[in-house]
C-alpha cells in the first residue's frame, strides 16, 4: 500500500495586514475580556460590547472567541459566574476573582512591555530608513 503524503501547509501570507491585524487581536481578546471585566460584573454579550467600545473596534470579540475564553477563565479560578435575569432574560453574569484581578496587573505589564520593545523598534526601523534615504542622496521625496 503506498503511503499518502501530507497535505502541504497553507501558505501565510506575512505581508498581510490582515493577518498581523488578527494574531494581535487574537492576543488582545484575552486581555481586554480581564480589563473590562475589572470595572465590574456582565454577562456575555455586555463583555463583547465592552471590549469593542474600549479598543475603539480594534477588538470585537465574537461568540466563538468570548465563550471559550470565559470557560478557561472560569476553570483557572480567574472569573466566578452566577446566573441572573437580565431585560427579562437568564444570563450568566462573569465577576473577575481575586486570582482573576492579579491576572489582569500581570498582563497589563507584559503588554506595557511589549508596547515599549514596539515602540522602541518603530523608532530605530524609522532612523535607519531615513539614514538609508540620506545615503541615497535624497529624502525620497523627489525624483
């Protein structure tokens, strides 16, 4: 019997926006859920809101990101969950926890961090381009 080869791994396209755009989304999600869950008890929907309200759109998380999410916190001990009625309907209603609330310091620093290492790069991949401009003998600007 002749052995099948692998099918080949689709292509990732690392010139696309869009691909960068969502591999950082996906890494924000986890963390805005803690932020606006910081401010107070919600259910669900309210956190999906929330999060796009306070990226300005840059994260809106979907159902099949907040829920998955949400149970992986509720199993670490990170949230607690109740249920309540809600405009006349049951919710589950997310609180952080105390481990939940540490959680989100140590996060905020690890994305304060990394925030400076990418401003930091922005600022030295600008100087070298503008150097590589001034050896070429012009400011790019005109022919």
């Amino acid at each position: 019997m002749k052995a099948l080869s692998p099918a080949p791994a689709p292509r990732v396209d690392y010139a696309s926006r869009d691909y960068w755009a969502g591999t950082i989304k996906m890494g924000l999600s986890k963390f805005f859920i803690l932020r606006v869950l910081h401010d107070g008890p919600m259910h669900g929907y309210d956190i999906a809101r929330a999060v796009e309200r306070t990226t300005g759109g840059c994260c809106s998380p979907t159902e099949g990101t907040i829920y998955p999410v949400l149970r992986e916190f509720e199993a670490g001990g990170f949230v607690t969950v109740h249920e309540e009625v809600v405009q006349g309907r049951q919710r589950r209603v997310y609180q952080l926890t105390e481990a939940g609330r540490a959680a989100f310091r140590v996060a905020l620093d690890a994305w304060m961090e990394a925030t400076a290492a990418l401003q930091d790069t922005g600022r030295a991949f600008a100087a070298a381009d503008q150097a590589r401009k001034a050896r070429a003998g012009g400011d790019g600007c005109c022919p």
